[in-house]
C-alpha cells in the first residue's frame, strides 16, 4: 500500500479482490482497480453505483465545500454514460461543527442535487468524539438505465480517439492556492488569483453528462483523473481495457497557473491529482460532437491521442510508467506546517 492515497494495485490484488462476500448473477461489473463504479443487473435495468469518502474543507466555507465534495462523490458514477439519480450520504461529524454550519452545508447539498436531478434517499447523521475535517463521512452515488448506453470502463478500443479535458494538475493548484495563499508568496498577486480560479473547473460530472448526452453510444470509456494525475488515469485506462494509449502532450490543455504552482511546489502536475479532468475514448466519428458540446459548456479539451493496439502508455515518444504516488499529497501536509 502507498504511504498515502488510494491503495495500489497489488494491494489491491491480495487483500481486496479475492474477498467480495457472496456471488451475486446480478453484479455485472465488480470492484476492479482504477476502475470508477460497480454495475448491477436488475432485472434488465442497469443501476452503476460508486461510493467515496465526504471530504469537507471548512476553509473554502461550508457551501462552496459541500459543492467540492458533493461533485467528486458524483464523478465516479457520472462516467458510467448514466446521469447520477440517487444518492446515500453518511455523516460522522467532528464535535466542533456547528448546526448552523451544518444546516449550511446540507442546504448546498441540497441545492446541487436538486439542480442535477438527484433524490437524497437514506443516510446518517451524528456526531462522534476522534472525528476530524476532511473527511466526515462516506457517501454512495447511483445512477438508473439502460444497459446499451452505460460507458464501460473497459470500453477503449483501437481506433478511438482519446479526449482529455482541463489537463494535469488543476485540482492540486486551484485547490493548494486556495487553502494556502500565504504559501505562495513567491508568486505575484496575479499568478495567484489565476491560479485559485482552477478550484472551480474541479466539477466533472457536469462535463461527463454533457459528453454522454453528445457522444451517445460512440463513446466508449470515461474515466476521472485524481489520485496519480493525468498519468495515473492514463494506465488505468490501458490495463483495464487492454490497449495502448499513444498521446501527443501538445495536444492536452495546460490550464493557466498551473505550470507555475507546480513549478513553485518543484512537484510533477502530470503526477498530481486533478479531479474534474476526464479522460474519454470515443469513435473519432463523435469526437467533433463531444468536443464542441464541451467548448460550449467552456470547458477546455484537447483531442490527445488514439487508442492502438497493445499494451501501456506512450506520451511524445516515451513510454510512461504508472505512478507510485502522488506528490500532492506531501505538498499539502508541507503546506499546511508551514502556515500553521
């Protein structure tokens, strides 16, 4: 297991994998590493469902923090080609938090949700002594439909073309900026303030219903870019559909600030986690479509490469390796003792 993050695939493979209770006919995709959701067959009807930890960061205040976290829970499930219907939330609130900041928090849940067509259905709610910010809780995304338009994660094929929207790294700089100004005094006012504004391009599900809603049935794969960054989800995609991945990085938005934060931090934005950037295998005969939905919604997108037969991931020649970590991480916990 990494020191920090998501577990890797090794890890995976011995604790996880061979242990999955009973064998139910209705699963019809199960937990798989890098893998974003679970399918169940339900008498013909398609239910993906995705759970993830409620990460809360008061600093961003309570309504936009609830956004943040609601948006990555839906993420995962999003990239299934179904919209988000349903949703379960679990709370174990740090005894600190205030009703009135909760009461905060569950209105913008709340507004998110009606505004995307979601029913929050069942939950819990208490607080318990040895909670802590950020993370609060657990919650469990789904989303109803038919079989014929769910996104498998396995679906990239040779010949696709491979999409990636808003680039390496915009969720560790929108989000370090703006948790940490005081951190980045080495930059000017202006670099910054460009910077912070990436925490609000860290929204994907919006951009994953826009691209199933223009691509149809001629998109194959989607998968979200966190934890390990663009180059994570990159293998992801490859050894969970058994492909190679061949990319031009000229051809991948690079988000203002980004560079520069990165830069700064001395981290890798390639490595660094980056949720609102998806990465999209589609039939090049939908990729015109996909691609103007997405500038439409101002959303940046660059048509990076194509799927090819084989195996692994090659970025301008060279051969990648999936990361071991990502640096993020360790830029945050620096961050955060420096400006204590």
């Amino acid at each position: 297991m990494t020191d920090l993050g998501k577990v890797d695939r090794g890890f995976f493979a011995e604790y996880i994998y061979p242990r999955l209770g009973a064998h139910r006919d209705d699963v019809a995709l199960g937990p798989t590493h890098g893998v974003d959701f679970g399918l169940l067959d339900l008498d013909g009807t398609a239910v993906a469902l995705a759970t993830d930890p409620v990460s809360i960061l008061p600093a961003l205040g309570f309504d936009r923090a609830a956004r943040f976290a609601l948006d990555i829970i839906l993420t995962d499930v999003a990239v299934s080609g179904l919209d988000p219907s349903h949703l379960a939330i679990s709370f174990t609130l740090p005894p600190e938090m205030t009703d009135d900041e909760f009461a905060t928090l569950w209105a913008a849940l709340h507004e998110e949700a009606d505004d995307l067509g979601i029913s929050i259905v069942t939950g819990h709610t208490a607080r318990y002594g040895g909670c802590s910010y950020p993370w609060i809780g657990g919650a469990t995304a789904l989303a109803v439909g038919d079989h014929e338009d769910v996104v498998r994660p396995d679906g990239a094929r040779p010949g696709d073309d491979l999409l990636v929207t808003n680039g390496p790294a915009v969720e560790t700089t929108g989000l370090l900026t703006t948790l940490f100004p005081d951190g980045f005094d080495g930059l000017d006012a202006e670099t910054l303030a460009t910077a912070q504004e990436r925490l609000d391009e860290t929204g994907g599900v919006r951009d994953a219903m826009t691209i199933s809603a223009a691509g149809g049935r001629g998109v194959h794969a989607m998968h979200d870019a966190t934890e390990g960054g663009v180059h994570g989800a990159l293998t992801e995609v490859a050894d969970t559909a058994g492909v190679r991945l061949e990319l031009d990085s000229s051809s991948i938005p690079m988000r203002p600030g980004v560079r520069e934060v990165c830069d700064y931090l001395d981290i890798d934005p390639w490595r660094s986690t980056t949720a609102g950037t998806l990465l999209v295998a589609c039939d090049p005969g939908v990729t015109d479509d996909v691609v103007s939905a997405l500038t439409d919604r101002g959303t940046a997108v660059g048509v990076a490469g194509t799927v090819t037969e084989g195996s692994g991931v090659v970025i301008d020649g060279e051969e990648i390796e999936r990361p071991t970590g990502d640096p993020s991480w360790d830029a945050y916990e620096r961050l955060a003792r420096e400006t204590e």
